[in-house]
C-alpha cells in the first residue's frame, strides 16, 4: 500500500516531506498544478533551485518516479521559485 503526502511549496525555502513507519522500496514526487518547476533530493542533502544534484521536475503537471531502494522513512527535501503543490507518493 502507498502513503502519499500533498504539500504547496513557498518560494525559495526549502520544505521537507518525510513519511514515516514506512519501509518503500519506491518514491514518486508530482508537480501536481504545473504552477512552477521544482528540484528535490531524496539522500539528505540540500536542494537548490536548478542546482547541481537535484532531479528537477518542469512546470507542467509531470512526476518522477526515484528507481533507487529506499530504506527506512522516506525524506524529500524540495524547492522552487514558485509554488507549485507537489505530492510524495511511496510505495
């Protein structure tokens, strides 16, 4: 069974979705309205807006799926100059 978590991104900062008591196997994070591109990370690290070592998602209504094992909680750590709703789904 799959847990998501839905969250409207603020410009500029940095906002974390963790899903806890959860061991996933996979991560999908969706710009679900398009509103603005948005970059994220799954290994801790920080994001920045098109920086270096982040997946980034386009400003259109897209998803992608992160193929690697993910043990334990799941932590996305997103940005964007916008605020576009993304959604973390991990299954």
């Amino acid at each position: 069974m799959a847990k998501v978590r839905t969250v409207t991104l603020t410009a500029n900062q940095v906002s974390t979705v963790t899903i806890t008591g959860f061991n996933a196997s996979r991560c999908e994070v969706t710009n679900m309205d398009g509103a603005a591109a948005a970059w994220f990370t799954t290994d801790g690290s920080t994001p920045s807006v098109a920086g270096d070592n982040c997946v980034g998602l386009p400003a259109a209504i897209s998803s992608v799926e992160v193929a690697e094992e993910i043990s334990g909680d799941v932590a996305v750590k997103l940005i964007s100059a916008g605020t576009p709703q993304v959604q973390v789904r991990a299954w």
